[in-house]
C-alpha cells in the first residue's frame, strides 16, 4: 500500500478506535492488529499530530505507580471520521471504475 495513502487511513483508524472510548497506545496497537499493522514509532507521530491538530486530547491516569497517557477523540476528530467515510464512497466508486475497465466488467 502506499505510503501516504496508509498513513492517511492509520489515522482513520486510530480515530475510530477511541470514538469507542478513550485509550492508550499499547492498547490501540492491540486493537488496530486485527486490520492493520502497527508499530509504536508509527503511532506516537500519528497521535502527536491528531493532538496538534485538535482530533484529540491527550491526559494521563497513574497505573502500577507510572503516568500513563490516554487519548480522547474529540468533535473536531469525530468529523474528520465522517468526512473519511464520505470520501471513501467517491474512492470505492473510482475503483469500481478501475475494475471495470481492467476485467471488462459492465463499464468497458
């Protein structure tokens, strides 16, 4: 997969994985494993930017006498999901194209 392009869903998908509820990152490896692969010097950069740029905000909860952070989605990132999953119809309509033409499917 393309770089930029997997990057760009990675953040996709670290969003839905705390639009069900706040987390940290060793968890959000474990629940990101069953769909793509993720290390951690790949998600910290991820979280960092979606902090920066207000998807989520960031506190931390004292866990076997060690801070811990966690990440909460907020608005700003709920949108960027819903905006996702629009651009994603268009795309899926492009590939369908893409398909056709290849397979001389019903489009060719």
């Amino acid at each position: 997969m393309d770089v930029q392009l997997k990057r760009g869903v990675l953040e996709i998908c670290v969003l839905a994985v705390l639009n069900r509820g706040e987390s940290y990152g060793y968890q959000m490896i474990k629940d990101l494993s069953s769909c793509i692969e993720v290390s951690e010097s790949t998600l910290y950069p991820i979280l960092k930017r979606l902090e920066k740029n207000e998807c989520v905000t960031v506190f931390t909860v004292e866990h076997n006498s060690r801070l811990r952070k966690y990440y909460r989605i907020t608005g700003e990132g709920q949108k960027k999901i819903r905006a996702f999953l629009e651009e994603w119809k268009e795309m899926m309509g492009i590939y369908h194209f893409i398909e056709d033409q290849v397979t001389g499917g019903a489009g060719a």
